[in-house]
C-alpha cells in the first residue's frame, strides 16, 4: 500500500516537473532566440575595438584594455559609480518605506480613495518615456524653481538644512538625512509602480484573516505587523529589486548618462562604452543578489 | 453602578472619535500635499493647453487662461498626425500587452508552482534579463533585427536573412516568449502573485480530475485578475510612452504618438508662420494632452476593475 501511493505521487510530481519546464522553456528559447546573440556580440565589443561605418560593424580584438582603463585611467567612470550606489541605497530604502505606507493607507476604506489611486499611479504615465522629454525641460525646472523659492513649504529645506549643519559640524551622517529630505519630490515620484504593486498585493489578501484577528481582539497595529507585513513580504521583494532596477536603468542616472554618451556622444567609442556598462551590470548584479538573498529568508509564502 | 459603567463607555468612545479626527485630518493634509506635488504636472498641461498666444504674453495669467482656446488641439492635432500615430501606436501598445499578458502569466506560473531542479538557475536569468542595461544591449540588438535568422534556418533554406526593421516584428515576436520591453519584471510579478495563492485551490483541482493545464486556466487564472490589471497597465503604459525602441524600427515606417511627441516643436516651426514661443509652447502642450488622454482614459477603466477584482477572486484563508 505505502509503496503504490509513493509511486503514485512521483509520477504526479513528475508529470508535474515536465509542465513546469514547458512553461518556462518557452521562455529560455525566447531568450536565446533574442537576447543571447546580442549579449554575447556586446561582450565581444567590450573586449575589442569597436569601428562602425556605413552600418557595417568591425570589431578588432583589445584584451582587457577597455576594462583596465576603465579602474586606472578614467577620472570620470568611478567617482560616477560610487555616487550612483549611495543615491541608489537612499532611494530603495524611502521609496519602499513611502510606497507599502501610501498603499496601506490607500488600501483602506474612505470616500475619495478610487481619485486618491487615479492620482498616485500619475508617476507611472507621466514619467515615462516621450512625456518626460517633452516636459523636463519646461515643467520640472519651474517646479524645482519653485519649489526652492517659497512656493511649497514642505520642500522648502534650504535654509533647515544650513541650520542643521551648522550645528552638527558638518556631521556626515546629517548630511545624508538633509539629503534625503531633499529629495522628497522625487521620491513620491519615483514610487508610482511599487505603490500600484503594494495595493495589489494587498488586495490578494484575503479579509477572512483580518475579520478573525479582530474577532481575536486583535488591534490594527497588530494586524499590520501579524497578518499585513507577512502576506506582502513578497511583494516588498519584487518592489525592491524593481526599485534598484529602476534606479540603474533611469534616465537621471548620471553614469548611465556617461556611458551613453561614450558611446553615441562626441567620442563614439563603442567597446569601451559596452566595457564600462558591463562593470556597471556586474555591480548591480552583485547588489541584487546580496540584496535578495538576504531578504527571501525572511519572505512568507503561505504554501511553502 | 449602570450609570458610572455608561459614562465610562461614553467617554471611552469620545476618547476614539477624536483620536480617529485627528489621525483623519493628519492624513487628509499628507494626502492633499502629496496629491499637489503628483498632480501638478497634469495641471499644467491641461491649463497651458488652452492658452491663446494672448494669455500666454499676459503676466497675469498664471493658471487659468482668460481667453481660453481649443485650436491648440486642433492644430497639435495636424501636426503630430493625430490618427496615424494613434493608430500605430495602439497597434503595439495592445498588441503587445495582449502577449506580454497570456506569455508572462504562463511563465511565471512555471515558475511559481512547478519544482524542478534548474528552476532557480532559469529564474536567476530572467531577472539577470531585467537588468541588462540598454547601453550593453542597443546596437547588436538593433544588428540582429536587420539581419534576423532563426539559428541559422533562414539563410539554409531561403539562402538570406529578414530585415524586420520597418515592420512591428522586433516589438511582437520577442513578446510571444516573454521577452519585450520589461518582460522580466511581468514575470517576477506573476510568480509573486502565484506564489502567494493557496496551494488548496489547485490541489482541489487536480482532486477533481483536472490536469495541470486545466487547472491553472480554470483555477488559477480567474484568481489572479489583480496582477494581470497591474502588467496589463504597465505594459501598456510603458508601450504607449517608449520613445527609444520604437524610434529605432519604426522611423520610416509607421511613426508613433511618442516618436512625434519628442519631435513636436520641430513638427511646429516648421510648418508654421508663427513660429513664436507664446503659440508654440501651448500647442505642444496640447499634443501632450493629446497623448496622455487616452492612457488616462485606459488606466480609469482598468481601476474599476482593479477594485472589483477582489470581491471577485472568492480566496478564503
């Protein structure tokens, strides 16, 4: 008896195992089909000369040069990558604090909140792509303007800022808070698609938990930390590493800017712009890993 | 005795309604700060729109025009080629969100429910995907494209490769397996969601006689509406507005919404007489509002459902 059921359930598991491969070996034949050759052509760029003319592309083979004078002779590319890592550190953390507290809030039950939604997702339209272009020139600048002149109080933290450093000597650690601080406007822009994640996870939540927390007398404080926070760890996963994407691929992003402009700018010297965006990717990927692979011990799923 | 116990509850319940006033009020200031600083954009677009050359030179006007004018749109509308564009870029937008929806949901089902052994090595490549940076990848990408081959299949059998620029083929063919503008993220989103399902629901299923597929059609699917209006959004969100991509294939082909947004003061002073600033920035922002209309539109029909999705979704526990 024992020994049919356990046959039985590895032939299920099997048979399980092989749909699970067909459904994610449609994506492995994607990527090799249209991803891989592009990868693999780049990272012989990155070890070569690159010459383009009349879009034919030649490559000549350059060793480790491109990558070598990426650490030791470039002045530019390493202060560039330092300072792209902290601002980036900063930025996980309050925008994943901000987005899961907008979406607690918002998930909530008042009468405006369907406007209140409509109104957080406008990060999402509005900066991406063409519309930013289009604007950043005009509606940012005079925001910014304003916003440092007398027009918004609550991003006016010029003068705040000179007081608090005076006081503390020029502390570093004040100076990555008044930073930050500084840094609110886009912030709350930059949180559009975590907080339409947060809200959608949240509301995958079933209410049956949160009716009998409260039958157990439990209070919403509690919930929060018992039943809310557990159910989303997996979504402030997603959104953390969206946001650390989000942060290295966006269009601000200054060492992104300068890789760019290596490349298609005034010096058009392709391999070693495909050389430098191969260190920056080698250190968002050990970020990411070391990042997620912290956090996924704590994650709860509710079946595993 | 029944006297004191009242009057305890009653203050009791005072003691509530002014805590939940003030925590009320804290949060409908937060909220009404936060909402300016996200809204502020969308005003001043819609209101700079409808400025006459006239309200643009007058100091006074700041936000609401004295003589608004609705022939900014009109003449944006001509100059961006309004229903040629539309049209093009509605074509990829829904075309493929459609397949980034019906390939991205099956394969992060793959990778939520299934376990086999190089499962964690395959999704570790599909978020590596994510992050490849557009520098790394523009050019031999954009090569690719112009001479495209499946494996070497092509030049064997019709003794040539396909030039796919000009056409929507580098947008739609990479979609159908998971792997257009952000796909990785689409994946990761419905693996999540997957994950976080109670494994009863499926084991039901295949209890019932279901197979693997039929559960997860009939199952999982009708459940998971919540993640598939969040990709469905930013997938067309992001199609809609992604200038780079598009610009690349499409440039003497079938230009879209965004290609001739970024180009729309050219568009202007070239065509025009007036080639002042006082008519130029207005009639830009009409062709801003022009393109954002619809996404607008698009994102409130999809926060209807958005709310409804849960009471339909019928989880307990």
């Amino acid at each position: 008896m024992q020994v049919v059921r356990k046959r039985r359930r590895s032939a299920l598991e099997r048979r399980k195992a092989l749909t699970g491969r067909i459904f994610c070996y449609f994506w492995v034949v994607g990527f090799l089909l249209f991803v891989a050759t592009p990868l693999v052509q780049s990272l012989t760029y990155a070890f070569g000369k690159v010459e383009i003319s009349m879009g034919n592309v030649k490559v000549s083979p350059n060793g480790w040069n491109n990558f070598a004078r990426a650490f030791t002779t470039d002045a530019e590319f390493l202060p560039l990558l330092f300072d792209s890592l902290t601002v980036i550190l900063i930025d996980v953390l309050l925008v994943t604090f901000f987005s899961l507290f907008v979406a607690v809030m918002l998930n909530r039950r008042f009468r405006g909140r369907a406007l209140l939604r409509t109104i957080f997702f406008l990060p999402v339209i509005i900066t991406s792509g063409a519309l930013i272009y289009v604007m950043q020139s005009d509606v940012s600048a005079q925001f910014a303007g304003q916003s440092a002149q007398a027009g918004m109080p609550m991003l006016q933290t010029v003068d705040f800022k000179q007081t608090l450093l005076t006081l503390t000597g020029n502390n570093p650690a004040v100076v990555v808070l008044t930073d930050a601080i500084d840094r609110v406007y886009q912030i709350i822009w930059k949180s559009g698609v975590q907080i339409l994640l947060f809200i959608a996870g949240l509301q995958a939540i079933s209410p049956a938990l949160y009716e009998s927390a409260e039958v157990e007398g439990s209070t919403g404080w509690e919930s929060f930390w018992k039943i809310t926070l557990p159910m989303i760890s997996p979504i402030i996963v997603i959104n953390l590493v969206y946001t650390i994407i989000d942060s290295f691929t966006d269009y601000n992003n200054t060492l992104l800017r300068y890789i760019q402009d290596v490349a298609f700018g005034t010096t058009l010297d392709y391999g070693y712009s495909a050389a430098l965006a191969w260190i920056f990717f080698a250190v968002i990927s050990v970020i990411l890993a070391l990042s997620v692979g912290i956090l996924s011990r704590r994650v709860f799923y509710m079946n595993d | 005795m029944t006297k004191i116990l009242f009057k305890k509850i009653n203050r009791a319940t005072a003691v509530k309604r002014t805590k939940r006033l003030v925590y009320g009020l804290f949060f409908a200031a937060l909220f009404c700060g936060i909402g300016y600083i996200l809204v502020y954009p969308l005003i001043y677009i819609f209101t700079t729109a409808v400025k006459s050359p006239a309200d643009m030179l007058d100091m006074t006007t700041v936000w609401i025009a004295k003589a608004p004018t609705l022939q900014n749109f009109a003449d944006a509308w001509g100059y961006i080629d309004y229903a040629e564009a539309l049209s093009s870029t509605a074509t990829i937008a829904v075309g493929v969100t459609a397949l980034n929806l019906a390939a991205c949901s099956t394969i992060g089902y793959g990778f939520a429910r299934f376990r086999f052994r190089e499962r964690g090595l395959l999704f570790a490549l599909v978020v590596f995907t994510l992050i490849v940076p557009a520098a790394v990848i523009i050019l031999p990408q954009y090569i690719q494209y112009i001479n495209f081959d499946v494996l070497g299949v092509l030049r064997a059998t019709l003794g040539g490769t396909l030039n796919l620029k000009s056409t929507y083929a580098p947008f739609f063919l990479p979609a159908i397996f998971g792997q257009g503008l952000k796909s990785g993220l689409f994946i990761y989103i419905f693996r999540q969601f997957y994950r976080g399902m109670p494994v009863e629901l499926e084991e039901a299923g295949y209890i019932d006689g279901c197979g693997t597929v039929r559960t997860y059609l009939r199952i999982m699917l009708p459940n998971a509406v919540p993640a598939f209006i969040t990709v469905g959004l930013l997938s067309f969100v992001w199609h809609w507005n992604d200038v780079f991509g598009q610009a690349q294939y499409l440039d003497e082909f079938r230009p879209t919404l965004s290609m001739k947004l970024v180009g729309i003061v050219g568009y202007i002073t070239k065509s025009s007489v007036v080639t002042d600033l006082s008519y130029v920035v207005p009639t830009k922002y009409a062709g801003v509002a022009l393109v954002i209309l619809p996404l607008i539109a698009v994102y409130l029909i999809g926060q209807k459902f958005f709310v409804q999705s849960i009471e339909r979704s019928g989880i307990v526990g």
